[in-house]
C-alpha cells in the first residue's frame, strides 16, 4: 500500500472499514480495483480480510481481472 497516492490510501482504508461493518465485499471491491495499477497487491491482500463464505465470490472477482491468487 505504500506505493499508493495518498488520497488513494484513504479511500481504501475508508473502504475496508465499512466492509468491517458491513461485510459487503460492494463496499470495497470498487475502490480496491482503483489500486490494481499502482499496486496490485493491496487487490490480493484484502482476501485475508474476506469472510470464509465470500472467499469463492472474491476469488471470481480476481479471476475476471485477471489476478492470479496463490494460497
């Protein structure tokens, strides 16, 4: 995340937290894609976050971008 613009940070923190709240992977998955040309691991790291029972949506998610996950 570190590679990311400032304002970019904050708006995926923001949306991390509302996914906490929430767990709408909505709530986050439009500003983590913003992040995927800069940084695409910040797009990886958040499946550690995802509940077990969105981790197949999630893993769709990555596959249609084009995201490759190793676990």
């Amino acid at each position: 995340m570190n590679k990311l613009p400032k304002p970019l940070k904050e708006t995926i923190v923001a949306a991390q937290r509302q996914y906490a709240t929430s767990s709408n992977l909505e709530d986050v998955i439009s500003d983590l894609k913003k992040a995927i040309p800069l940084d695409p691991g910040v797009f990886l790291g958040f499946r550690h976050f995802v509940t077990e029972a969105q981790k197949s949506e999630f893993d769709s998610i990555c596959e249609e971008l084009g995201l490759c996950i190793t676990l």
